[in-house]
C-alpha cells in the first residue's frame, strides 16, 4: 500500500518523525536559569539543604553525659571506648526508651552483660570502667552489640579519663 500524505494519521506520524529527527541532530543544550533542587515526582537528587554532619570528638564520661537524649537532644552511648550517635534509635535510648540508662553513659558492662541493672554504669566521676573482670563470653557478647552499633549507628568519638583532656 502507498504512502498516503493526505490521511492525517500519516501526516502526524512524519511530522512526528521530523521531529525526532530534528531532536537527534540538533539537541537542546538548554543551561537552566536557577540551580534545581528537587524532582517534581519526589526523587530529590540534590538534597535542599546540606546533610546532618558529624565531628569525630574525644569524649569524658563527664562530656558524655549530657548527651541523654533530654530535651530532644542528641544521644550518645560509648561501648568499650567508641562512641556512637544513637540519635537515631530514641525509641530505645530516648527518656522514655527501654534502654534510656545507656543514653549519654559508658554502656560497655550493661551489653556486655546484657543487663540495665544502676550497678552497670560507673559514675560519671570516677575512672572508666577497666572490664577486667569480664569472662570471655561477656566479652563476646559486648563485641557483638559493638558490630550492632557499628552497622546501624555512626562512630562519632572516643571515650577517654576525664583527666585525659
Ligand atoms: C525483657 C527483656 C528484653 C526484651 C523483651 C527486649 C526486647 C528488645 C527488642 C524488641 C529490641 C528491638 C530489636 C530490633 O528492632 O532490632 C531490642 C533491642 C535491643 N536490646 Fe533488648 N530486650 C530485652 C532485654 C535487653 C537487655 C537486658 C539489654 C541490655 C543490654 C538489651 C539491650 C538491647 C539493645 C542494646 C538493643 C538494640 C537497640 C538498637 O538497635 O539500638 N535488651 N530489645
């Protein structure tokens, strides 16, 4: 069957080809007049503004502390020395979590043996607990909550004597 330039179906279809064509050969290199910020459809690919950062600090169970999660602020918790931001977990760590005691304290003993008991956290004037008295499979468990924290938290400091800074 013939090309038939009179039907208007065949009509759109090479306009709609020359078109395309004309696409392909001359491609519009438009430069945007402001910088995008987001994708109407909700996939954003460049954030509005700049992600949350987090300094690497060195912490004392003194500075530690306060960072409890009251007031809606940060929580930090340290295991062995590392101290994680476990902002993130405040249905856990937060005033009312199941696991408040840990939030701004040196958890290392409660995980390693797995419980919240006061008798677990050293005063936060005193010297950082040594865990000398930890039998192996304390130690297990505790290196087992620290590959915990570490895969679902971020490392944000180290914990060292309160006199050591
Ligand atoms: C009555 C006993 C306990 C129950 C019913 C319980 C229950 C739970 C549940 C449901 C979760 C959430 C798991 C998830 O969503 O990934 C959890 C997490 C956790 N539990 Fe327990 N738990 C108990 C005892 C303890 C004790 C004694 C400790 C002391 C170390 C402990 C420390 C933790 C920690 C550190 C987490 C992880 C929270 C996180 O991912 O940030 N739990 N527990």
């Amino acid at each position: 069957m013939a090309f038939d330039l009179g039907t208007p179906v065949n009509t759109a279809l090479l306009l709609y080809i020359l078109y395309s064509i004309q696409r392909i050969i001359f491609p519009s290199n438009s430069v945007p007049q402001s910088v995008p910020n987001e994708f109407k459809n909700g996939y954003t690919w460049m954030p509005k503004s700049h992600p949350p950062t987090l300094l690497y600090q060195t912490y004392t169970p003194k500075t530690l502390e306060p960072f409890n999660g009251k007031e809606g602020k940060r929580i930090l918790l340290a295991i062995k020395g590392v101290v994680y931001d476990v902002t993130a977990g405040r249905n856990f760590y937060g005033p009312e979590g199941m696991y408040a005691n840990f939030a701004g304290r040196d958890a290392s003993r409660g995980m390693a043996k797995q419980s919240f008991d006061e008798e677990m956290l050293t005063p936060i004037d005193q010297p950082l607990d040594k865990l000398e008295d930890l039998t192996a499979e304390e130690i297990e468990n505790m290196k087992g909550w620290m590959e915990h924290f570490s895969s679902k938290y971020i490392v944000c400091g180290k914990l060292v004597e309160n006199d050591a800074v």
